[in-house]
C-alpha cells in the first residue's frame, strides 16, 4: 500500500481511455503478429500518457519526488526530470477547468438573480 492511500486519500476508479482498450485488444488478440506489433506500440505509448497522469495525482495528492522515483524504479531526480513537465501540464489544464467552471457558475448565478428579480417585477406589475 502506498503512503498516498495510508493518508487516508479516497480512491477513485480510472476509466480506461476507449483507445487504450482497443490497443489491448488488438495487442492480444490480433492473429497477425505485424498488427499486434503495430497496436503494442500504440499501447506503449497510451500507457506512457496514463503514467504522467497517474503521477500527476500522486503527486496533487501530496507524495514526494523520492517516492515516485522509488515507486518507478528511478531516482528522485530521474522521476522529476521525466515527469515534472507532464505534471506542470496537468495541474495547467486542472486548474483551467475549474476556472471555466467558476466562471459558468458565476454568470449561471447572475442569470438566475436577473430571471427572479424579472419575474418579481412581473408579479409586483399584476
């Protein structure tokens, strides 16, 4: 068990991107060995993509460097050099989605007063 879920951090479960799947698929069950050759290497680099994510939530999730190197097999310094860009990224795109959100929420609130306060003038007129 990692020290992110000995923290008490909920686990959450990962949908498998549909591409991911199809490459498995194709990988494992393709009768010629040149198409499973070409969706083995697509599957390599979809699990390359599903790592950087997965480290991105770990660390968001407050492990450190050390114990990501450690849980890949790397050092410290290998784990930050290979994944700090990805996570930067990540943690861009997290932070841009709930600024759109909050933004949403705020001009669906705005909104909202403006229909009540029409429909009030509405009724104050009757």
């Amino acid at each position: 068990m990692s020290d992110i879920t000995d923290q008490g951090q909920a686990s959450t479960p990962r949908a498998v991107p549909p591409l991911m799947t199809a490459a498995w698929e194709g990988a494992t069950s393709e009768p010629d060995p040149l198409a499973a050759l070409g969706a083995t290497r697509a599957l390599a680099g979809l699990l390359s993509t599903w790592e950087s994510r997965l480290v991105g939530e770990a660390i968001d999730a407050g492990a450190t460097w050390e114990v990501v190197g450690g849980t890949v097999g790397v050092s410290r310094q290998a784990a930050w050099e290979r994944f700090h860009h990805d996570v930067k990224e990540f943690r861009r795109q997290v932070k841009a989605d709930a600024l759109a959100i909050r933004n949403r929420h705020r001009q669906e609130s705005r909104e909202f007063v403006e229909r009540v306060k029409q429909q009030a003038a509405s009724i104050r007129e009757s």
